[in-house]
C-alpha cells in the first residue's frame, strides 16, 4: 500500500463518536456500557529511535491502540504515515472493533501508527524502523493479543519483518501477524479479500434493490489494493462496466466502458492512469460528477463532504471501500438525496476476514486453498450484510445506523458475559 491519507475535517474519532451514538440510541445502550465501548481498552504510545543510513538517529512516535478485545484477541493494521497521529490511530482501532463483531469473527480492534514519511527512508531504514517499533510494542502483541497486519504504506514484506523480529524473542509464531507473504505462512486470497469483499456486498445489494451489477457502471475513486482488485473482479467476475478510475495523479473515464485488464498493466509499470489512452483524463475533482450506478470512494478517508461533493454525487449508491470516506454532515445529505450508502466496516471488511483465515491456518499448521478462502470470505460477508439489511429495514434506519447497532450489540453481549 502506498496512498497518502487526506486528513478528513472531523477527526477519525469524533467521525466515530457521532455515528456511534445514533446507533447506540437505537438498541437502549446503558450509559455505562456506552462509556466502556467508546473508550479504548490500552494505548501505547512509543518513541522510536533509529539509525539513519548517514549514522544520524531520528527518533518517530508510534502507537499501538487496542479499542476492545472482548470478543478475541485484538487485530487490526499499522500504518506508516506524516500525519499519523493519536486521533486517527484510535478512531481507525474503534472501527476495527466494530468490523470483527459485524463479520462475527473471533476478534476485537485495535490499529497502530508511525508518524513518518516512509517515502524518505530507504528499504534498510524502513526495516530498521520496523523492527525497533515491534520490539517497543512487542510485550502488548501475540496471537492471543494483539496481532497487526498491513495498513496505508505497509505491506507483507514489513508484516514479515514484524514476524521475524517478535519470533526471535517468543519463538516461531506465524499467526502474530496477517497479511504476510505467502511464502511464510500468508494466505492465498489475502491480497485481493478487500476487493473481493466490496464485490460481493455490491451483489448482495444488487440482488434486494434492483440496481443489476451485470452491465451497471462503476466509479472507483484509488486505484490500489482495494481499487484495482474490485476493478478487475468486477468487470472479469460480475459483468459490471467500470467508467472510471482515479489515482492521486486523477482519474481517466471511458463512457462505454474502461479496459481494465489494459489499465492494470499500464498500472502495474508504475504510470498514473491519466496518461492511459483508452479514455479521456480527468480531475480528481471531475470524478466525483461522473453519472453512475455506484460510486465506491477506495482512497482516502473524508472524501465526501458537504462542502465539496455530497450534493453532486451522481450514482445510486455509495460503496464506501476506503475508511471514513464519507463525514457524517455528507452522509445525512446522501440521506436526503435517497442516495444509500453501504458502510465502510461492512464493505471493506473482506481483508480482516481474510487476516481471520490466515490466523486460523496459521494456528491449524494447515493451508487452505484459495477457492476455500474465497468461499467462506462469500459466506461470512453475505450473512453480515443480510443481518444489516434486515435491520435496516424493520427498523427504518439507514445501513450504517444498523451495522453499527449490530455491531455494538454483539461487543456489548461480549462485556456483559465477561463480568462488565
Ligand atoms: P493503496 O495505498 O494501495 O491505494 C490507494 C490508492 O488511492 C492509490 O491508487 C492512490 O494513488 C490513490 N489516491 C491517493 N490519493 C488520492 C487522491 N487524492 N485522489 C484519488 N486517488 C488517490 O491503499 P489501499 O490498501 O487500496 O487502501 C485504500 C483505502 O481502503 C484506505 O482507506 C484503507 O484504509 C482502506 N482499506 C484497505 C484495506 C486493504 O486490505 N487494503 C482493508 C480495509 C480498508
């Protein structure tokens, strides 16, 4: 992963705060019980010094946020970035928690950070980094802990790093981290599951609200891991047509449709998809007004505000594949504009349903093909999306409103049979 992360207006936290309370009005939620979900459960703040290739020591201030681990050990991602910071690192940790109680999977949320540029480090520094700050935090991870995975500019070769540095002082132990390469234990599937996860919801939601994903036109903002996968299985796997994409150099549209294979090699060599030929570049503001059925935002958080686009958006629905894309202020207008959106911890949450089956097979000493993983990822996604949808409906409350409820409710049962 390479992105850099916009700084949404509200923080992560407070983003988190307000969509929380709703939800929690909607199931009764004790103001006690309130007060233990929001808050999060350890936080580990660390300064970590390290030797620069010209023999210089910089030192960067990282963080490990556990938010809850009633329902398991807590999981969630590390990401390396200038503007990582507290705020954001706990926000992102309280999502984690609500991603793995949606899926029913046996974990809680944490998330960590570097507040770093890695594009000024070399590969060495990068390391060096890596292993300083597993070794500072190492005594709140495991597999029963806490175990991280990749993140906004981390990726398996420093999850194996992480591996490596925590298995020399706990001994051999695959499952304390997901998102590792294949080759030490990873899991086939791993790569594409956030993709494939966005790809199944959107024909769940197909299927109930008419809004056929065979020959229906696609918007993708961020061409990355999330991007570029769902783009490829939508156009190879479901039939859909993809007008547009965009990077952080801008977006490229091709009305009858974009040759995505094409656009993946011309990717792949490392050039912005604006100089592709096979359709007509644009801004990456001129995105955002691209007439479709569905617009997925798979970049940044806090693209979709009222201020900027909320009320020109010109899709059906909005498929949120990145975190936080959409500030609450843009979510009521959508609302109102009978745009739906489909939540971020519901349509992103193939990847730490994937980082589940990694742990599992990590733990079993035992790997599981890819069309399993890819089975079971179908099968947990689609039971999570039709809890939300049933919810939302008999409950007349939006998708976001009752994935969180659910969410909330299952944490909620976990602390109150643990004593709380
Ligand atoms: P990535 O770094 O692989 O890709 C991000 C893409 O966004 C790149 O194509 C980049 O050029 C583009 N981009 C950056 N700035 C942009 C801008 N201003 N306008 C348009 N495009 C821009 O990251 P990723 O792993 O694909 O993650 C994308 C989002 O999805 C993040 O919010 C991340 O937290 C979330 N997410 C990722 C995963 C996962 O498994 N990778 C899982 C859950 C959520």
């Amino acid at each position: 992963m390479s992105a850099p992360h916009a700084r949404a207006t509200m923080s992560g936290k407070a983003i988190v705060e307000s969509q929380f309370e709703r939800a929690a009005d909607l199931i009764n939620l004790e103001s006690y019980m309130r007060r233990i979900l929001m808050a999060p459960f350890r936080e580990v703040q660390v300064e970590v010094p390290v030797r620069m290739d010209d023999g210089r020591i910089e030192v960067f201030t990282g963080y490990r946020i556990q938010h809850n681990g009633a329902r398991g050990p807590c999981k969630g991602g590390i990401r390396y970035h200038p503007e990582a910071d507290h705020d954001e690192v706990l926000g992102l940790a309280t999502i984690m928690t609500w991603k793995t109680a949606l899926m029913d999977i046996p974990f809680g949320g944490a998330k960590g950070g570097v507040t770093v540029d890695p594009k000024r480090l070399s590969k060495l520094e990068l390391e060096r980094l890596t292993r300083r700050f597993t070794q500072r935090i190492s005594i709140v991870l495991g597999p029963y802990r806490d175990i991280p995975a990749p993140d906004v500019n981390t990726n398996a070769q420093v999850m194996a790093w992480i591996l490596d540095e925590y298995s020399s002082r706990h001994g051999y132990t695959p499952a304390a981290v997901t998102g590792k390469p294949v080759s030490l234990g990873g899991s086939l599937g791993r790569e594409e599951a956030t993709g494939r996860g966005v790809m199944y919801v959107m024909a769940e939601y197909a299927r109930d609200f008419g809004v056929p994903l065979k020959g229906s036109r696609v918007v993708i903002q961020g061409f990355g891991n999330v991007g570029s996968h769902l783009a490829r299985l939508l156009v190879a796997e479901a039939g859909a047509m993809v007008l547009a994409v965009s990077d952080v150099s801008g977006g490229v549209v091709n009305e009858a449709g974009l040759d995505v294979p094409g656009l993946l090699a011309h990717a792949a060599a490392g050039r912005p998809v604006t100089e592709w030929p096979g359709g007509r570049a644009v801004s990456n503001d001129e995105l955002w007004s691209v007439p479709c059925d569905w617009l997925v935002p798979a970049a940044l958080g806090g693209v979709i505000t009222r201020e900027h686009n909320a009320r020109r958006i010109d899709c059906k629905v909005v498929v949120e594949g990145a975190n936080e894309p959409t500030t609450p202020t843009a979510d009521r207008i959508l609302e109102e504009r009978g745009i739906a959106v489909v939540p971020d911890f519901l349509a992103n949450a193939g990847g730490v349903t994937v980082s589940y089956y990694e742990w599992s097979q990590n733990l079993q000493q035992y790997r599981w093909s890819h069309e399993r993983v890819n089975q079971e990822l179908k099968a947990t996604i689609t039971k999570a999306y039709t809890a939300v949808r049933d919810l939302a409906k008999a409950k007349g409350v939006t998708l976001r409103t009752a994935a969180y409820a659910i969410a909330l409710q299952r944490v909620a049962d976990a602390e109150r049979l643990r004593g709380n």
